[in-house]
C-alpha cells in the first residue's frame, strides 16, 4: 500500500517537473524502455523523432551533431524493426564511382520520368545533388557495401534508371542501413524511447499552433506519457497495411504519423498515390523480388494463357510495374484468375527457367513459393497477385531544404511525408536514398529550430491529453464482448473496401461506394470490442489504435482518388485512362479540419524547373 | 566392418576405461578397429582458437592418414569428432583451402595429401545406422534400467556439419538405449551444456551446470547418466561433488561412457568395463 | 488436421500454460497461428512481429524448447519433426519476459554498447569521399553483417543460462567480430579489449547459438575469430586464453595432450595447487599418475613443421 502511494507521490512531482503521465497511474516502470530522465521528468526534448527506421534514426544522428541538444527516438517496437529494414535493392546517389558517365542531371530526370512527372522538380534536384553525398557518409559510418575491385563501393543499376547508382548490400541494403544507423545512434548515446505507443502531438494556443509535445502509451506499464518536447520529427513510414494481407510492408505500416499530424493541421499530400508492385504471394502479399520476371518467368491466367502478350505485347512480363500489376489485377476482375476473394492471383510460372539456373538465382523466390505457398517452383506455377510496395503520398513536407511541414516545430521525414520525390511512381533504391538525405535534411532543420527557440508548449495541456487518452483507454479496453465487432473484422471489412475499390484500378461509382462504406466503418469503429483490458502490452489496444488511424488514411487516400480524374503513376481510373496534364499537373492536400473532422481537398501546382512532361515510355 | 581408430587425447590418459572398454565391445560387435598411427590431439575445441589454419592442417594429417588405410574413421569423443568433421567439410567445400593445406603437408614432409575419401563416424552414429550389429548379442538385457541418455553438445550441433538424425530433436540414443533393455528418462537438463570446455575460465557457472546435469537425472529416477563424449563424462564424474555443492543436491549418479553401457548389455561385468576407474557413485550402478 | 499450441502465458505477475487449438492451412507459420489465435480466439494473447519476410527479427519464440523465428517456421514441418500434434511455445529463453510471448530487449543495447559497436575510421578515411576496402576484406566481415538482432542465438545459451553478467549474448560477439574483421577500422584492439574484458573465454563452446541462428551466421565460430584475434594483438594474458595456447603448445610438443600439466600451464602454478584434492581423487581412481612420463609422438618433426608453416601461412593471408 505505502508503495503504491509512493508512487502516486513520484508521479505527481514527475508530472511538474517535465515528463507528463496521466493522473492516478499506478503501474511501476518495467525496464529501460524509457530513458530514466524521462522517467524522472527531467527533460524536456529539444529534437523528438518518432519513429526508428532509416530517416528517423539518420534525423536522430543529424540532430545530435549538436552536443548540447536533447535528442530522442520514440518508436513503438525497439529499432531495427522497421519497414526500412526489408528494402532489398540498394540506395541510389550519383558517385560516378562504377560509371564516370553518371549525371545528377540524369538522376534527376530519371526520377521525374518514373513519377509520371508528378514530382516537385526543385525538389527531386536537391535529393539528387545529396544523395551521392550521403553514401560516402554511410561508408564512413560503417555500411557494409559491396565493393569493386578499386575499393569503392560498387554501384548496381535499377529498374527505371539509365546509369547504375544503387549502393547495396547483398539483397539487403535496408537492413544493413538500419543496422548501421542504429549502431551509430547507441554509440553516440541517442536516448531511445522504445515501445511507446505514439497516440497524439500534443498542441495548444489560441490558433492551436504551439507544440507541447508527443502523447504516447509506454507498452510495458500502459502508463500514459506526455514527452515535453521543442521540436518533432515525424518518421513513422508508410501506411500499406490499409491493403492489409495484400501489401509487402510490415505490420507496423500503419500510418500512425500522419494521422497525428494530420491532427494538427499538416495535409496529407497526394495520398491516393500508392505502389503496387505485380508479385506478391497471393497468400499472404509477401513479395517475390523482380528478378522473377528478369530471369524469365511467366505470367499465366486459369486457361494457361499467357496474358501479357495480350498488354504488352512487346515487353511482356518485362513491362513495368505498374502495367503488369494492371493487368493482373484486370485477368483477375475478368474472372480469370484463380482462387477467390482477396486471395485470388494468376500463375507465375518458373518452370521454362532450368531447375539449375532457379537454385542458383532465384533462391530466395523459391523458398517463399515453397514455404508460404507450399509451392516448388522448379516443378509447378506459384499463385501471385498485385501486393501495395509503398506509400508515395504522406505529410506534406512543406520546405525541402529544412524538413519542416506547416506546422511550426513539425518536421516530417521518410515513407510517412511527402517531399516530392517520388511524384506518383518511385524509382527502385530511391526510398533509401529519401530516407538518408530528408532524415539528414530534417535533423539539421529540427535542430535549427531548437537552437532558436525556447520551449513554450503547455504542460498543463500535455498533462490533460494524458488524462484524455487514459480515459479513453479505461473505456475502450472495458467494453465487453458483443458490444461491436472485433478490431480484425473491422480491419478485414476495411480491407475489402480498399483492394476492391481504391486499389489498383479505381472508378468514380466504386469509390463513392467506399466513402460509405468506410463512413459506416468507422461508426463502427466508435464501438468494437478490443477484448483485453491489461496495462501491461496490451497489443490488442495497440491494433485498435492502428486500425482508427487506417481508416483514416483510407479515408484520405479514397478521396484522393476520387477527386484526381486522370491516370497517372500509381492511380489508375478506369473512368479515365490517360494523364491529363492540363487539369491534374498537381498535388491533392487533404486536410482534416479540427473542429469537425470532416476532411477538404485542396490543390497545390507540382513544381516544373526544366523537364516538361512528356509521355512515358520505356 | 573396419574403421580407423581416432582415439583422442582423454581416451589414452584420464579416460582410459573408455578404451579398454571399446575394445572389448568392439570384439564382441565383430567391428574391427585400427588405431590410426600416430594421430594427434584433434585441437580439443580449443586450437583452432590460437591459429585457426594450424588446427586445421593437424587434422587434415589425422584424416590423411586414415584416407592411406583405406579406412572411415570411428570417433568416441564429440568434440574430436566436431573438430574432424569441421576440418572435413572444410576442406572438401573450398578447394583452394585443401590445395593450401594440402601444400602445408606436403612442405612440411608428411607423406600423404588430404583427399577426402574416408567419412567420419562416431561409435553412436555407427550403432544408429546397424541396428543389426547388436541382434543376438544382447545376452544381459538391462531389465527396464532407468537410464539418463545424456547426448552432450558437439555430437549435435551445428547441423550442417554433423548431420546425423535432427540436431534439435535427437532421439537416436534413446532408441539405443532401449534396443540394449533399459529404459530412456525425459530428464530436464538433457540437453544442457555440461561446461568441461569453460571448466576454468568460468568455473563457477560450469559447476552449476555439472551439478544441474546430474541432479535433473537423479530427479528423473535414472539408476545411470550414459554419454557418448568422454569429456561429459569426465566432468560429470569427476566434478559431482562440487556439482552437487554448487546446486545444492544430494545427487549420486553413475556417469557412464557409453561404450561401458553397451558391454553391460553384451554381458560385461562393472569391473571389465572399467567402472572402479569412475570417481563419484560408485556404489549405485545396480547393473554388470 | 488440427495443432494444439501449448502457449506459456505471463500477464502482470500471473503464469500459466494456456491450450489453443486450431486447423493446420497451408504454409502457416507459427506467427500465422498465433495472429489466428489473437483474432480469432483470444485477444489477449501478446507478442511481436512486424516484416513477416525473416529481416526485422521481432518475432523469435521457442517452439519446443529451440528458438525459432514464428514467421518462417512453418507449423506443418514443426509437427514432422516432433512427431506430435501439440508444439509447446515459449518466449525466448535468456530473456527477461515482459507478457506472455514479449521479451526485454533493453538490457541487450546496453551489452551492445560495451563493444564500441561502430566501426571507427582509419585516418585517411573522411565522410566526405568514404572509405576505400578490396573486395576480398569485405568478404571478411560481409556474412557478420547479416545479424537481424532477433535473439535466436543467446536463447538457449548455456554461458548466458548460468550468469549473464560476465559474458555477452552471441550476437554481441558476431557484432564485435565483425567490426574487429572490418578493415577500415583504426584500431580493431580497442574493441578487442571490450569483449575480453566482457566475458570472451567464458564461452562453454556448446554451439547452441550457430545451432539457432536463422541467418546461418555462426556466432560460435565469431567467437573464435575473436579468439584468434586476441592472440594476434597481444591481448592473451587471461585464463582462458593461456589454457587455448597450452592445449595448442601440446600437439607441438607431443602432438597430444598432457593432462597432468594443462592446468599449470592455464592457471599458473599456485592457482593449480588450489586443485590439489582434484588430483588426489584422480589418482586415488588411478585417473591421474604424476610420475607417468608423456609419450611423444614418432612424426613429431612433421607435426611441428605442420604447426610452423601452416603459422607463416596465415600470417600471411592476414
């Protein structure tokens, strides 16, 4: 009992000190999950990220550059679990180091090309001008590269690009770049608050404008905290899992970031924009890597014919992403595909490739086929279907050269904002590169304006967000069975919404049909049952949160590609087919109004300096 | 059924009931075995720790010289066999190495190269694959015996290198065990790590580990700990007592080789397999 | 054909063994059964996952008592292999247990830190223009760099089960060996230095950590490495390292080992004395005859000229 008291006790000087938790907390700390001065409320941030993969660990080094800044990485796993971590190809950046004859003019353009020139031209010119810089900084961080024999690192080439640029290793270059990052971040003494639930940026004045800081549930005691901080950094990734099963991202993708920032007044710019990439298992979405189709696999429907003489008769298989994907996705709808429901896909077929030569390439493929499939494709076709890759859209980072989005104090970097880079399509080993050189971009800029200003957030209103979550939390995790449906049959209804009418192909009738049909999802969503009312990790409150931030971004993305009445990259209207550049040379921000919720579009003109668009071909 | 003898170290000093008991067990199996000509010490898990190429170009000698006998090779310790199998495979995979090592041998002045003809065996793996050499010479079936099948660390592990049943779910010595009448216990610690190899360098934690061995045997009702590795055996035998201080038990168990097990069942007596020669209980063998 | 999960609870101080029962599809993994239970049966039940594509290690658990990561082990082969319809899962063994499936990762960056875990530049190296490595130093280190951090390895860890305070978890050393390996390091020493002083020797040797790790890494064999390295850069005056060298002195000297001696040259003479009832209890057994002379081997010209240049040879190659 005395224990307990005191811990009240501890709390309440706590809550004036800095660190804010929620009034009547009763639960000890469990471990160092969170820095003890945090713990003790000590400290107020000067730079907060959250997020742990690439661009928020490169923004944490970034930041701490400046000794005398209080530097912290929120995430809600422990680092080295992200989305970052699964990228294979490698990170693009013009070195000339295996080819003289490279440009950053031609890196420029090449990404301006595979965004269907939806790109902020200025900005794809600073990324390119940094991304070169930013390799030879990996290597003096320690990133494994592959190298050539005169030392260098090597430099491979990637689909969509006319020079080879991409830094890698093995097939593993996010791995090794996180692994890297988070090295670096624990020897230069990065404080991580890991496993903490990030719920709300915390905003208070008249107009709403002044940052106090980051809400966020610490998973291990379910204690609610409020983290004083001067400046933000939003790097939670991208947001594929409102395709639930049919993405290759993480379960982690779930767009926590730009649902809070979106909160607080920053637009989500052109969020109908998503990637589909053709292969995915179609058990389960998980990706089988382009070298499929670069070593001669085929695509064929339930008849056996091989389709994509019929879309592309040139290329074939070979065709881009984004044609392959549709064309799938049409032999589905067409009723020749196989299988039903979500887990319908064509054949790919391996089998014309000698055994031999599948073994020696394709290892990895194979043995995905074979263990999530239950497939060996050295000896019959595995099922396949478009799985969603990435997430161009996100919050709009509203000054390139500093990472900031609108909001003074937030900056924005990685999958979750966007720049524009990437415009509508993003070129292979260009995330990678995103993620270093705007990670970077925003940790000096956060920095910046740490050193500028003095921290003038409310305590007080970081102390009653708190108490807000905590009663939401005590309300939602109490309802009892029966009360609603469950978090996954919302998010599976959720999901079927999304694959069949927002994703690959879109038309104005379907995407009416999903505005109510999410409208009378997220009704439900008021009242679903969570089913565990621990404090201790409790997961299924967690999903519960990643789910009502899903359904936003869905929200988002369907009236995104409701109002874009053009094909372009990766929205495709069936309704319309052909880019139209007269009307649709733009960027959707959609906006949430904080007082009602509801959410507006507005247009921003993409920003032209030297390629006029053209028609793309390759 | 002739194999080239690879000894080890122990076997000729501390461990010298493993060998004389070998012997008798192998004449009985009508299994003929020839000490391989001045082998020497496999490395113990330890050399290739000092200078890596220098442990390898040993044991490249040793298989060398069981190659030129025509013969495979019968270990009886697991680490000599990890270490042997480890060199092998070695050197059959990378044949640049085996040209390297190769040239070692031959500048140095030993007669033979490495080759890669002759597989190594241990004495258990050889009785898991000739279930038939046993039929009709199990004249002292152990009567329901309960004994502890202790497997030990390197016999197992790492897989790839071993390779003989599933690494992570053995279940070969208890199939011998009970082919020679006894009967297998599920014991707890049954594959813990008994520690003989950090016996110095860590030697608070090894004792534990003995004592944790021996004491989750006698908890399971085993009359007897049977291994395969004479290293497990020493200090499981040798350091009971302060085992058994160390975790605080009362524990007395026979700690047997398993070639001592096996002569028991082929009609052997205690004093034939070289028991007396054991440290710690032996007053509680009710077997031979 | 249905499984039956033997589930190991823990949620706020309570433990239990909880039964789940459930159809065996196609290529499900044991990350699909638990998230099948979670949505379907029990909400309750708590762990972590995040790629499902065996990168981001966040979801390693014990199944039947060997580490496994829950997204590429599929339930089918887990009930082959144990001939049974009922696996028992576990959170990873050397792990504090926050709920259920869940496990404490932050003591492990801590350990992490000791080693200095970056690789510290050589002088003519700068951010600016990079480092420059031969393809063939790379290959040094390239398979070390493949650790995804799930903890596979230091699960069923003897060293680690007894007392985690003197020694590090596997993939700590695989990190230092890796960095000691890199060439553009400046001083691959000074992280040397940490890892002995960490626990190096301390290893039991039971390769149980190789045995688990889902990259195929060899941690047990980075600790060798590491092993090796020491006695390179002078850092070999410890118990450990003195027993390694006499076990190696000894094929040189007779070609195998004596055991009457092993401890003296390890511990040093006084230490050895301390086990002077050891010995009596050996040679009481007949175990143990200080008067028995050591044989020497006949070859033992070859044996040593084998150690000599197969030492000139790689020191060569390094």
């Amino acid at each position: 009992m005395s224990k307990e008291i005191s811990r009240r006790t501890f709390i309440k000087g706590a809550a004036a000190a800095g660190v804010v938790v929620a009034a009547g907390s009763y639960f000890t700390w469990n471990g160092n999950n969170i820095p003890e001065k945090v713990k003790k409320g000590d400290i107020t941030y000067d730079v907060l990220i959250i997020g742990s993969g690439g661009a928020g660990m490169r923004a944490a080094l970034a930041a701490a550059e400046n000794k005398n800044l209080k530097v912290a990485v929120m995430t809600k796993l422990v680092p080295t679990r992200s989305a970052s971590t699964m990228a294979q190809g490698g990170m693009n950046g013009v070195t000339g180091v295996s080819d003289p004859t490279d440009t950053v003019e031609s890196h420029v353009f090449d990404t301006i090309k595979g965004g269907d020139y939806l790109c902020d031209q200025d900005a794809v010119e600073y990324f390119a001008e940094r991304a070169g810089a930013n390799i030879y900084e990996m290597d003096y961080m320690g990133y494994p590269y592959n190298r050539q024999k005169d030392g260098c690192f090597h430099q491979r080439k990637m689909g969509g690009h006319s020079h080879p640029r991409a830094s890698y290793f093995e097939d593993r270059a996010g791995h090794a770049m996180v692994h890297t990052l988070f090295e670096q971040c624990l020897e230069n003494g990065i404080d991580f608050i890991s496993e903490c639930q990030m719920l709300e940026i915390s905003m208070s004045g008249e107009k709403n404008d002044q940052l106090n800081g980051v809400i966020a549930m610490d998973m291990r005691s379910g204690n609610l905290i409020g983290v004083p901080a001067k400046s933000v950094i939003i790097a939670t990734g991208g947001y594929g899992r409102v395709y639930w099963i049919r993405t290759s991202n993480p379960y982690s993708s779930t767009g926590d970031g730009i649902v809070a920032g979106m909160n607080v007044g920053i637009p989500f710019k052109d969020p109908e924009m998503v990637q589909f990439h053709p292969t995915g298992l179609s058990a389960n979405g998980v990706l089988l890597s382009e070298s499929s189709r670069a070593e001669g696999a085929q695509l064929k429907n339930k008849n056996g014919e091989r389709f994509m003489e019929k879309y592309a008769p040139e290329k074939k298989e070979l065709a881009t992403r984004d044609i392959v994907a549709r064309a799938i996705a049409t032999e589905i709808e067409q009723g020749r595909g196989v299988g039903e429901g979500i887990h319908a896909g064509v054949y790919m077929d391996f089998t014309v490739i000698p055994a031999e030569r599948i073994r020696e390439r394709l290892g990895q493929v194979a043995d995905l086929s074979k263990r999530f499939a239950g497939v060996d494709i050295t000896k019959e076709p595995v099922l396949i279907a478009p799985t969603c890759h990435y997430s161009m859209g996100g919050l709009e980072m509203a000054d390139f050269h500093t990472g900031e989005s609108r909001v003074p104090g937030i900056y924005v970097a990685g999958e979750c904002s966007c720049v524009s880079v990437h415009g509508a399509n993003r070129l292979g080993a260009n995330s990678l590169s995103e993620v270093l050189v705007f990670g970077h971009t925003a940790g000096d800029g956060a920095a910046a304006y740490a050193k500028e200003h003095n921290y003038a957030g409310s305590q007080d209103k970081l102390a009653q967000d708190c108490q807000k979550w905590k009663d939401r939390f005590e309300e939602v995790t109490s309802r009892p069975e029966g009360c609603g449906k469950t978090v996954p049959e919302i998010r599976d209804a959720m999901v079927n919404t999304m694959w069949y009418k927002a994703g690959v192909y879109r038309q104005e009738d379907q995407l009416n049909q999903a505005t109510q049909e999410l409208k009378a999802l997220e009704e439900e969503y008021k009242h679903c049952y969570v089913g565990d009312s621990s404090h201790v990790y409790n997961t299924a409150f967690e999903q519960y949160i990643e789910l009502g931030n899903l359904l936003q971004i869905s929200h988002a993305i369907v009236q995104g590609a409701l109002a874009r009445k053009e094909s372009r990259g990766g929205h495709s209207r069936r309704d319309f087919p052909k880019r139209d550049d007269k009307n649709f040379l733009k960027h959707t921000l959609i906006f949430k109004d904080q007082k009602t919720g509801e959410y507006r579009a507005e247009y921003k003109d993409v920003v032209i300096t030297k390629y006029q668009p053209k028609e793309r071909k390759y | 059924m002739k194999y080239a003898l690879f000894p080890g170290c122990v076997l000729e000093g501390a461990a010298a009931e493993a060998y004389t008991s070998l012997k008798k067990v192998c004449e009985k199996l009508g299994i003929e075995i020839e000490e391989i000509p001045n082998w020497t010490c496999c490395g113990a898990s330890h050399a290739q720790g000092v200078d890596d190429l220098a442990a390898l170009a040993v044991n490249a000698r040793n298989i060398s010289i069981a190659e030129n006998m025509g013969c495979d090779i019968m270990t009886v310790c697991n680490t000599c066999t990890l270490q042997l199998r480890t060199a092998k495979a070695r050197l059959d995979k990378d044949e640049k190495l085996r040209e390297k090592v190769n040239n070692i041998l031959k500048e140095s002045g030993h007669p033979y190269e490495y080759k890669g003809t002759s597989q190594i065996t241990h004495f258990l793996w050889i009785l898991d694959d000739h279930p038939e050499l046993l039929d009709g010479k199990i004249v002292n079936p152990l009567n329901g015996y309960k004994v502890a099948a202790y497997y030990g660390c390197h016999i197992l592990r790492p897989q790839e290198v071993m390779d003989h049943g599933d690494g992570k779910h053995p279940e070969y010595m208890e199939r011998l065990v009970r082919k020679l009448g006894a009967e297998p216990v599920w014991f707890d610690a049954n594959r813990k790590c008994c520690g003989f190899h950090a016996q110095l360098a860590a030697e608070h934690d090894v004792l534990k580990a003995t004592g944790e061995i021996v004491d989750s045997a006698d908890r399971a009702g085993a009359g007897a700990l049977v291994t395969p590795c004479p290293l497990c055996q020493m200090q499981l035998d040798m350091y009971e007592p302060e085992g058994r201080e160390a975790v605080h038990s009362q524990a007395q168990v026979p700690i047997l080789h398993l070639q001592q097990l096996v002569g028991l069942a082929l009609g052997l007596t205690k004093e034939e397999v070289g028991f007396n020669r054991h440290v710690s209980a032996q007053d509680k063998l009710k077997l031979g | 054909m249905d499984v039956k999960l033997r589930i190991h609870r823990f949620v706020e101080d309570k433990k239990w063994v909880q039964d789940y029962t459930l159809p065996v599809t196609v290529g499900m993994t044991v990350l699909e059964a638990l998230t099948q239970i979670k949505e379907h049966q029990d909400p309750t039940l708590s762990f972590t996952c995040s790629c499902r594509s065996s990168i981001c290690g966040a979801c390693a658990v014990r199944v039947n008592g060997n580490a496994e990561l829950a997204c590429e082990i599929l339930v089918e082969n887990l009930m082959k292999r144990y001939d049974t319809d009922e696996l028992t899962i576990e959170p990873l063994g050397n792990f504090r247990v926050i709920r259920d499936l869940i496990v404490d990762w932050d003591p492990k960056y801590a350990r992490i830190k000791k080693i200095k875990p970056t690789v510290h530049p050589k002088a003519e190296f700068s951010a600016e223009e990079g480092c420059k490595q031969s393809p063939e130093e790379f290959n040094k280190f390239k398979k070390l760099a493949g650790c995804i951090l799930c903890g596979s390895c230091v699960s069923e860890c003897n060293k680690n089960s007894w007392n985690q305070d003197d020694f590090l978890d596997p993939f700590v050393f695989v990190k230092a060996a890796k960095i000691t390996r890199d060439s553009r390091d400046k001083d691959p020493k000074e992280h040397l230095k940490a890892v002995v002083d960490a626990g190096l020797w301390r290893c039991f040797n039971c390769q149980e950590c190789t045995a688990k790790c889902p990259k195929g890494l060899d941690p047990a064999g980075a600790i060798e490495k590491l092993k090796e390295a020491t006695f390179k850069m002078g850092l070999d005056d410890n118990v450990g390292a003195r027993h390694a060298k006499a076990i190696y002195d000894d094929i040189s000297d007779s070609g195998t080992l004596d055991e009457s001696k092993l401890n003296i040259k390890s511990e040093g003479f006084f230490a050895a004395g301390l086990r002077a009832p050891m010995a009596l209890r050996l040679m009481r057994v007949g175990k143990m005859n200080p008067l028995d002379k050591h044989p020497v081997n006949k070859e033992i010209d070859t044996i040593r000229k084998i150690v000599k240049n197969a030492e000139a040879a790689s020191k060569e190659e390094n």
